[in-house]
C-alpha cells in the first residue's frame, strides 16, 4: 500500500469517525472503499459510451400522443393526479 496524507474538514472527519466505528472498520479501510467506489463508477462508461448510448435510446419508445413535446407538463400533471 502507498501511504498518502489528506486533508479533511472536522465535520468529515468526525462522521468519517463515527461511520467507521458503527460499521466496525478502521477509517483508511472506510476511506479506501469510498476511492474504489468512486473510481468504479467514473471508469465503468467514458463520456463517448455515455453520448452513444444516449443517442442509441432516443426515439426507442412510442407513443400515440402527438403533442407531448408540446404538453408536456399536463400529462404530468396528470399522471401524478391519477
């Protein structure tokens, strides 16, 4: 492992603190498992996956409702009435 030195403000220390006792951890241990998860999501999908899969969605589903783009707001509202 490769030591490395942070600065935390007292707030993020005392729940990091806190978090670590509940979960019976020490805080590097707590603190490594937050970098892993970090680095697992920014690696899984880059930003040219992520706009060709937004690409690759639009248009996907269908509807016989003409003028959504347009009422929008109303069918909204009215889903959340119903």
């Amino acid at each position: 492992m490769v030591r490395t030195q942070i600065q935390l403000t007292e707030e993020q220390s005392r729940k990091l603190k806190s978090l670590a006792s509940k979960k019976g951890m020490s805080v590097a241990e707590l603190i490594r498992v937050g970098v892993d998860s970090l680095l697992r999501h920014e690696s899984d999908i880059d930003m040219a996956e992520r706009r060709r899969r937004a690409i690759a969605a639009a248009g996907c589903a269908h509807s016989d409702i003409t003028d959504l783009a347009a009422q929008h707001d109303r069918y909204l509202a009215e889903a959340y009435e119903s």
